[in-house]
C-alpha cells in the first residue's frame, strides 16, 4: 500500500472510454498545478476501455513524470476504478474529477481549503444557490436528476447538508478515502451514495461548496445501466438497513 509523501494532493481520473477528452484533462490538470505551485500527482485509472484512452495517456507519461495509469482490461465500473486508483494514491489530499472539464481545476482551490479547515470529505455541489450553471443538461435529465435526489434522500437517507450526490469533483483527506474506498462495496455508478453513507457511519466531517459546471452532453448511460443503478440502490438500502 503507498503511503503520503511529498504530495499535497492525488487526482484521480476515472476513465471509460475517454479518448477524445482525457488529454485535455490531464493538460489543464497539470497547468493548474504548475500556474499555482501545487505539488500534486494525477492517477488516470482506466475500465475496460476498447479506445486508445490508455495509449494516450501513455504518451503523456513522457512530459509528466507524475502521471500514473491503472489499467483494467474487464469493464469493472467507476467505483471500482477509483477505488483502485485510492490504493495508489500517495497525496495528503486525495480527490476524483470526471473526464471532460465540466467543473475547472480552479475549483481544487475550494475543496482544499476545506480539508485544511479541517473537514474530512468535501463535495462539490451543482445545486447550491452560488452555484453558476454555464450550459444545463437536456431536460429529461435535469428532470431526471431531481427525481433520483429526492429518491436517494428519503429512501436512503441522505444527510441535509448534501446537496448533490453524484457530482464528479470531491476531495478527502487521505487515511479517510483508504477507510471509505476500503468498505465500498459498489462497484458502479452509485458508489458516491454509498460512500456518503459510510461517512455519515462514521460520524466524519463533511461538507460542500458552490463550483462553476458546464453539462457534457456526451452521456454513456444506457438502459441496463439505469437497471443497475436501481439494483445497487436496492443493494445499498438493504445494506445499511434503510
């Protein structure tokens, strides 16, 4: 297991299929960090890609000494890819950003400052009232994002503080994400649910900030993978006992 050194932050980046966006993930990554001096290093841990995602990223590993791959040939899922990719992690902060930049690295800045008050998991949250929407969803799934909200937050549970589940921009202290990544169990789209309920388990300090967030329309969400979802929430309900 790697443990914290010289790092203050790991980024991971989850990544299915991302070969037309995770090259400029990786160079806006690494412009923030240089533009603003933060010793940091970027994880890219691919599942079951069938692009050139990984050949990509491997051609980058040249210019940036700090970027690291973890590769998975069988398709796994997002939870699962990030949970591995915590294992490797070695920064005092860990966080995970979605492929494409819907939300800018400037926004690393919130989230750390966080940790450094001393929180233990801090969300970037779309729904807070400063929140600045540059391009929304499509309709039927702005709808459909308030549908799930509610669902998860009375079926679940899902503390008040928690605006926005399923945004792709968060950010731990180190020895909390090896304990929450460690208990996960989900291995799909829904392990940000599950860690949030794990952190309420665990009586730690959370909480979120407004971001910038432009939609990226490219969704890869299919119908077995809306069946999958209800699967792992009925899963994740029968777990914890809701």
């Amino acid at each position: 297991m790697s443990q914290p050194k010289n790092y203050l932050l790991s980024l991971i980046i989850p990544a299915f299929n991302e070969e037309k966006k995770i090259e400029k993930d990786i160079e806006a990554a690494y412009a923030f960090f240089g533009k603003n001096k933060v010793k940091a290093e970027v994880i890219i841990s691919t599942d079951g890609v069938t692009d050139k995602t990984n050949e990509k990223v491997r051609r980058l590993q040249s210019r940036y000494k700090d970027l690291k791959l973890i590769s998975r040939h069988e398709r796994a899922g997002k939870g699962f890819a990030i949970k591995q990719a915590v294992k490797e992690a070695r920064g005092k902060y860990i966080m995970f950003a979605d492929a494409g930049l819907c939300i800018s690295f400037h926004n690393v800045r919130e989230g750390v400052k966080r940790l450094d008050k001393g929180f233990d998991f801090v969300l970037a949250s779309r729904a807070d009232k400063k929140s600045v929407i540059v391009k929304y969803q499509p309709f039927y799934r702005q709808l459909g994002a308030k549908i799930f909200g509610l669902i998860v937050r009375y079926l679940l549970g899902i503390p008040k503080n928690i605006t926005d589940t399923q945004c792709g921009f968060k950010f731990f202290k180190n020895k909390i994400a090896r304990k929450l990544f460690n208990n996960l169990r989900t291995r799909g789209l829904m392990f940000d649910i599950e860690i949030i309920l794990l952190a309420k388990k665990y009586g730690l300090k959370i909480t979120d900030f407004p971001v910038s967030w432009t939609a990226d329309w490219d969704s890869k969400l299919s119908l077995p993978g809306c069946l999958e979802i209800i699967k792992d929430l009925l899963v994740i309900k029968l777990k914890y006992k809701l």
